[in-house]
C-alpha cells in the first residue's frame, strides 16, 4: 500500500473509529456510575449533526478526525473511585479494541491496514496511560493520577 493511501486510511478512518471506540468506554465508565447527563463529542469545528439517545448527547463536528472527547455530569458529585472507573474504560476499551483488532489481523485479515489499525489503538492506550498535562490537556493517565494522590494526601 502505497505512503498516502496509509496516511489517508490512517486519518480518514483508523483514527475516527479509534477515537470513538474509546469515548464510548468514557461513556459507558459514565452509564455505570448513573450519570445525569453524557455529552459525547467528536471532532472540532462546525458542528456536523447532534442527536441524543436517552442521557447521552452526541455531537458531530466537521474535523471529526481530530479530537474527541466526553463530558459527564450528574446530580451528587462523583466518588473518586467513580471518577478513575469512568476514566480507566476509554483506555480500557482502547485496549479491547486492539485485542480484537490484533485478533482479525491475526486469524482473518493479514493486511497491513489491520496492522496499523492494531499499532494505532495500542499507541492510544499507551499515550492516554501516561501522565501528562499540555495547557488544559489531561490525559486520562494525568487525570488517574492525580486522583490517585488525592487519596495519599
């Protein structure tokens, strides 16, 4: 496959579904821990499309290849322990979906577009496990980890 069909493939469609797979393991880290309200975003720009279903509000932005993220709220505040669940399952479901992914490559596709989608999801669970923050950013890791020393203190 030539460079930039895998760059294209990589942008266009690894990472969405990539990106997505692991917001709906914040969402349902969220469903668990009863929260009010879900508001699952993906990409950045002009907004696409919105819909919801139940609680969860889901908007489409134009970029949608690029960043998504996902908001929770709910009446009482969250446990901390509720707060690490909802966190862990995006890198969990991360996880999961490598496995799985690795698994196809493995026992019925041996392409290299499976491989890559494999190597993406495993890059996505190593860099949202790492602890750091950018600005604003928090990785999951950061986010983990801080709730963590809350509970040393």
């Amino acid at each position: 496959m030539e460079t930039l069909g895998v760059f294209l493939l990589l942008v266009f469609f690894i990472a969405p579904i990539s990106l997505l797979f692991h917001e709906i393991g914040h969402v349902m880290g969220a469903k668990w821990a009863n929260a009010s309200s879900i508001q699952l975003t993906i990409g950045v720009g002009n907004k696409l499309w919105a819909g919801s279903i139940s609680n969860l509000q889901i908007t489409v932005r134009s970029l949608f290849m690029i960043n998504s993220f996902t908001s929770t709220t709910r009446k009482n505040p969250y446990q901390r322990k509720e707060k690490i669940m909802i966190t862990m399952m995006g890198p969990l479901f991360s996880g999961l979906l490598a496995i799985i992914i690795y698994g196809v490559y493995f026992i019925f596709i041996p392409s290299q577009m499976m491989y890559i989608f494999f190597l993406f999801n495993l890059w996505l669970v190593f860099i949202n496990v790492l602890p750091f923050k950018i600005g604003q950013k928090q990785s999951d890791g950061y986010i983990i980890y801080t709730l963590l020393l809350k509970k040393a203190q």
